[in-house]
C-alpha cells in the first residue's frame, strides 16, 4: 500500500505545477480558422491530408469509402468539398495519399488485403487516372521524394485475423523519371535479413510473429526521405525499430531498434490506471517501447535528424495476441518483490503489457515489463541514436490543461481517465514546418485529442511551445442518428500537413488536420509575431 501513496504523492505535485510555455515564445499562436466537416461519426471519413499548392486544394482520405475526397482551401476559412475521388475500380479501401506538382498518389488496398494493392496516380487539377502501379500487400503510406523522381509506398503486410496467412512487408520504390504514365516499380523487401533473425532479435528488434519470417513480421508504417532524395527511413512499429532505405538502389541496408524508455525515471512519469479515479502520472517499473506511427525529419547544421510520434501497437488478432494486463502476469518474485501490490488495479495492474518480450532469463516469468508506446514524441539521429524525448510532457500538459477529461478517449465525452491503462494520449499524427528560421514539430494526440507544439530547431535543445485542443467535452460527441454532433469539435487527430506561408492561400502558415472519428478536417493558422534568440 505504501507504493500507491508513494504514486499519489508524485501525482499531486504534478499537478500543482503550473505548465506554461517558456515566457520568449509568447509571441507564437495557433488558432482555428476553418473545419470541414462530413457529419460522419467514426468511420475514417477524414484521415490522411496532402496539400496541393498550385490549385490550393487539400487531397484528404476517406478510407472505408475507398474515395479521396478533394477540398479547396482558396479561402482557409471556409474549406468547401469541390470533388471526390472514387477509387473503388482498384480496391477496396484508400490509405494514404500525396501530392507533388499537380500529381497526385492514392494508396489501395485490395479487397483481400493479405494480396498486394495499388498506387493510383491523378491529375492534381483534372482529377483524371494517369496509370496505376502494383505495389504490396496493404500500401499503407505513400511518399514523394523531395526532388519528385520517386514516390515510395509502405507496404504494411498485415496477416489475416486467423494467422494463417502473413504477407511480406516492403517498400515499393516507384521510378518516376520519366513520368508517371511511364512509372516503373522495385521492391526494397526484408529477405536478406530472415537468416539474421536471431541477431535481429539481440538488437531488440521485436520479431515474434507465429511461425514469421523477419520479412513477414516486419511491417512497414511510415516513411521520411532525406533532403537529398537518396535515403529513406521507413518505422516499423510492432518490430520498435527503423529501417533505413538506399532509395536509388531499392535496397534495405540498416535495421536500427530504437530500444526502450524507462518508466521509473522521473522525467519519465506515466499514469497507468482507469480504475483509481485520478489524474496520477507516477513512476513505476516499466519500460515502454516507442514503436512510433508517424515519422518526419529535417537538418540541422547540415544533419539530418528524425522525428518520431511514438503512439505504440500490438498485434491482437483471433489466432494470437500479445496483449496482457500486467494484473495477469507471472512476475519474476526476484525482480519484483512487491508484486501483489503492484498487480492491484489502482496501481500496475490495469496496464496492457505484452508476452512476447519480458522473460529475460527464460524461466517462464516475467523479469521486465514492456508497455506499448511512449506517450511522447523523440528526436534521433539518422543512424537511430536518441538525442530528444518529450518525457512526460504530454500527460503532465494535458493534465494541466484539462484535468477533468485527462486521457479521455476519442469517441465519448465524459471519458474521464479512459485510456491511462492503454496508451495514454496516444501521439500519432507529426507534421514539421519551419517558420522565420525556427523548426517546430507539431503532434496529434489521438485519444484525447489536440496538437502539442514543439520547437525543434536545436533537437538537443527541443521545448514545449504550446497546445491546442479544438475539443468541446461538454456536449455528446454522436447524435441519436449515429452522426458526429457539429458542437464537438475535433475528434482523434490522424493526418496532418504543414503549410508554408510561400505556399499558403493566405500568405500565412497554416497546419491541416484530418480528424478520424470526427470526419472533420480543421485548419489551424500559425502566427509568429517576434522571435527572442
């Protein structure tokens, strides 16, 4: 019991602590401008969003509708649906899209999406198909080379809900130098690496699928390509590693595990229970695997350096779950003495944790415990060496700013506490801009809801700016019919995309969000009036 009042003790003073923004970056604001909204509740009717500059249109996913629904944002302030994009010819649900100089990418999953899916290419002003390209089982993330010669796509692979069939994850390489009508496509695939599974393995590169293959367990999610267009690196989330690409040659050549985040640090505070009735960030004996979903990079005095959203995922499927509460775990009695306390419901207990990692010994205990995610966002270098991580600021923000909905989830108001046993605030969505010499990082929380501003322009000097939360808690957030009542706001930040005020509609940077639940799509304007150095 001593431990608890040890916890509360911690939480108090958390939160009695006023969290302001450093007093020189008063002169920064974001503010909401224009929505969009779909009336759609919890369908995915707003996700993934890409800018194109030249028509000044915001291309935005509807995933489960297979159509990519076109906006134009001439006036910010009120984002009108111009078209949509119907897809369904070539699969079954869209992902993810991009825009580079008037064309467009769409990734499509296929109808069985274990079979390999497609890129589809459009017209930015048209809207008309210009070719389309076979890429991988379920393209889950589509991007554009900075000099516009290669579109890559993140093939995610995923197995069946039974495990019985678990396609090869990759990276489709699509070579459009000689035009996207004349588009050619190579694969930059794990295969080398299934002999080095074990070796994998000691890095901390989690491959535990049944029966997997590296190149079947390995699930592409995300991908950021140097300034230069030669390298990509592309986050493999279950696997908590990076894989960084020869984009030129479509060739894997480094596996980096980004390792684990220690939970009994201080700075590293987490609330991990729905069942004590508190905002309680604490320190406990856990250590969190950052598996990032989103990632970005920019340079720095000529570096490049990546930035990670780190949200955490699992693999639950009908044919196997990694997933346990550690109230259900066989705790080592060495490695933890007080396990009886710890495993009650108001302490550990609540905590998803996972059985695939955990016995370090091999005697069928388990000697450390691992938590999905990190609940915050990290910078590193190219080579996967952490030079930033937020800590606990986003739990300790939140709760600052909002005590009485503190990690509440993303489909219900009145969610008091709802997701501290799962993944916190859940960071997914990045997005990064630079704006009057200074680079910021922009964060989705996807349970909560919100965007966290970070100025990065030093990653080893990287501050909290601010938070915005376009939320309103005191209304039902789905009306009787189903439909996203008009009066919530925003609910669970998926895509974001930063718009630079040389390419804005109004002259002044803007930052895009696509919100999942919510259908809606906001438009944040960024006002930077006075720089302190």
């Amino acid at each position: 019991m001593k431990l608890k009042a040890i916890a509360l003790s911690l939480a108090l003073s958390f939160a009695s602590s006023a969290y302001a923004k450093p007093p020189s970056y008063q002169d920064f604001s974001i503010e909401v401008i224009g929505q969009h909204q779909t009336g759609v509740f919890d369908d995915g009717a707003a996700e993934i969003v890409a800018h194109d500059a030249i028509n000044q249109r915001i291309f935005k996913v509807n995933a489960n509708a297979a159509t990519v629904e076109v906006l134009d944002i001439s006036n910010p302030a009120s984002p009108t649906l111009i078209d949509t994009i119907d897809a369904t010819e070539f699969g079954a649900s869209a992902n993810s899209v991009a825009v580079h100089k008037g064309l467009v990418a769409v990734a499509i999953e296929a109808e069985n999406k274990q079979e390999n899916g497609q890129v589809v290419f459009y017209d930015a002003t048209t809207l008309s198909v210009i070719n389309n390209i076979e890429v991988g089982a379920l393209p889950d993330m589509v991007k554009f080379t900075p000099n516009g010669k290669y579109l890559l796509v993140a093939n995610e692979g995923e197995p069946n809900d039974e495990y019985t069939i678990d396609p090869e994850g990759s990276i489709s390489i699509v070579n459009l130098k000689h035009g996207a009508d004349q588009a050619t496509v190579a694969t930059a695939d794990f295969v080398g690496y299934n002999k080095k599974i074990d070796k994998l393995r000691a890095k901390g590169i989690r491959i535990y699928g049944p029966k997997a293959t590296v190149a079947q367990d390995l699930e592409p999610e995300y991908i950021t390509v140097s300034k230069n267009s030669k390298y990509a690196w592309v986050s493999l989330q279950e696997a908590n590693a990076l894989a960084v690409v020869d984009i030129k040659r479509a060739h894997v050549i480094k596996l980096k595990a980004l390792g684990t985040k220690d939970h009994s640090s201080n700075n590293n505070a987490l609330d991990v229970s729905n069942k004590d009735d508190a905002v309680n960030i604490a320190n406990w004996p856990v250590h969190g695997m950052y598996m990032p979903d989103s990632i970005d990079s920019y340079t720095y005095r000529g570096r490049t350096y990546i930035v990670t959203a780190n949200e955490g995922d699992s693999r639950d499927y009908g044919g196997y779950s990694e997933e346990k509460r550690v109230k259900g775990l066989d705790l080592d009695p060495n490695a933890f003495p007080n396990a009886a306390v710890l495993q009650q419901d108001e302490n550990l207990g609540r905590l998803k944790t996972t059985t695939a990692n955990g016995d370090i010994d091999g005697d069928g205990d388990v000697d450390k415990i691992y938590s999905y995610g990190a609940r915050s966002f990290s910078i590193w270098t190219q080579n996967a060496k952490l030079v930033f991580d937020s800590g606990a600021d986003f739990e300790r923000i939140t709760a600052e700013a909002d005590a009485a909905n503190f990690n509440s989830t993303n489909d219900e108001n009145d969610s008091f506490d709802n997701r501290s046993d799962d993944k916190g605030p859940e960071p997914e969505g990045l997005a990064i801009g630079k704006i009057k010499g200074h680079t910021y990082a922009f964060i989705g929380l996807e349970r909560v809801g919100g965007i966290m501003v970070y100025d990065i322009t030093n990653p080893r000097k990287a501050h909290f700016v601010d938070y915005i939360n376009n939320r309103n808690f005191d209304v039902e957030a789905k009306l009787p019919d189903d439909s996203t009542n008009p009066e919530v706001g925003d609910l669970a930040p998926e895509g974001l995309a930063f718009i630079a005020s040389k390419n804005s509609p109004n002259g002044k940077p803007l930052l895009v969000v696509g919100n999942e639940v919510s259908g809606t799509t906001t438009i944040y304007e960024l006002n930077v009036t006075r720089k302190k150095h």
